[in-house]
C-alpha cells in the first residue's frame, strides 16, 4: 500500500492555514497506522518508501510552523506600523483625494481640499461617488482659480448627510486647456488613528483615510481661501 499525497497541504488560500496543516498531519498518520496494519505481509512496503512518507510528515509539521511564525511576524508588523501612525496625531497633513470612508462616528465637517492648477480654471469640478458607481455630489470650482481651497458641507446633491460608507472622490477638468493640470488634496489635522477591519486609517474631520494617502506632514494651521 502506497500513499500518494496529503491531502490539502498544497493550499495557500485557506483562511486558517494552522487548522489545515493539523488536520493534514492527523489524517497522515491514520493513513500510515492503516497500511501498516493492513499491509500485505507477503509484500510489504519497503523502508524506502516508509521514509519518504516520514519526510512528508516532517514536511507539513515544518509548514505548520512556518505559518505561525509568519503569522506573528506579520502581527507583530503591524502593531509597530499603527504604534508609528500615532506620531500624526495632532499634525496638519496633504493627503491625496480620493476613496475615503465615512462613518457617522466624529461630528462635523470633511477636511478643506486644496487646489493647485497650472492655469485658471473653467467649467472644472469635485466629482464624489458612492461604492456602487453612483454619483452623489458634484462641487463646483469657482473658475480661474489657480490656488485655493474648497470647503466640501458632507452633504450630497438633495442636502442630505451622506450615509456611512466608502465613497471616491475625483477631478473633473472642465474646458481647461489640454496641457493644463488640476491638483485638489485634503489638507487637515489628523485627529485620530482608527484600527478598522481594513487595516489602519487616519481620522481627519469626519472621514477616515488610507495612511498611504498622505503627501506632506507638518504643523502649519493656516488653510488658504479660494483665490
């Protein structure tokens, strides 16, 4: 009697990696213990092939192992990275527009959004669109701005709070010339580092960001009014 293989421990996929590889381990050797009981005793299995499915074993003992180490290394990443967001608490950052998630917790307004364009604008504009697609809100650029900063109210297009939710937020060009370039970035104080179910996010005003959207960190209070 020969055993083949061991059934799911090829698998990178699996939610919970440790159960599989254990399960795997115990099912090998219930198949081990059978063929040595039930094997032919006129023709046995040779000592090679029982210590080839002993290395199989060892194999998926050291993959189990390999898992948790990884496990607590990535754990231990990760409580180091958010200890290190804590230093933003309290600074005025640029973080780039757009997805960003909202959650009904922090009272008040979005953070202001800068502007920056390399020739006055015309027709351009602030697109906000829900997770589905949907546009909800469209906020005008006061035309021939070059340098300034918008206020966005959290509301959407009837005058409603927008609902928690992940939303994304974009540039409409308008009839500006072709080599012209619209910038628009959150510019607020980071007041908080949320721990969600998507990894950490940075509170500024009413709505939550990636770290990775962050572009500048300084202490500077001062926001620019629409020119």
């Amino acid at each position: 009697m020969s055993i083949d293989g061991i059934s799911g421990t090829g698998s990178t996929q699996s939610t919970e990696p440790s159960g599989q590889l254990k399960a795997s381990k115990d099912e090998f050797l219930k198949l081990f213990m059978a063929q040595l009981q039930h094997q032919d005793p006129f023709a046995p299995t040779s000592g090679a092939d029982m210590v080839a499915q002993l290395a199989q074993l060892s194999t998926v003992e050291q993959a189990k192992q390999t898992n948790t180490a990884l496990a607590d290394l990535a754990a231990s990443q990760a409580s180091a990275a958010s200890a290190g967001l804590s230093s933003l608490i309290g600074r005025e950052c640029d973080a780039n527009v757009g997805t960003f998630t909202v959650d009904g917790k922090q009272a008040g307004l979005p953070p202001a959004i800068d502007l920056a364009s390399t020739t006055p604008t015309k027709g351009a504009s602030l697109v906000i669109k829900d997770s589905g697609g949907k546009e909800i809100r469209k906020i005008a650029i006061p035309d021939g701005t070059k340098a300034g900063s918008i206020v966005w109210d959290g509301l959407d297009a009837s005058g409603k709070p927008i609902a928690a939710g992940t939303y994304q937020m974009s540039i409409d060009q308008g009839t500006s010339t072709n080599n012209s370039t619209l910038t628009a970035q959150w510019h607020s104080r980071v007041d908080a580092v949320e721990l969600t179910n998507d990894g950490p996010r940075l509170r500024m005003g009413s709505i939550l960001l990636a770290p990775g959207d962050i572009r500048t960190i300084g202490s500077s209070t001062t926001i620019k009014g629409v020119q």
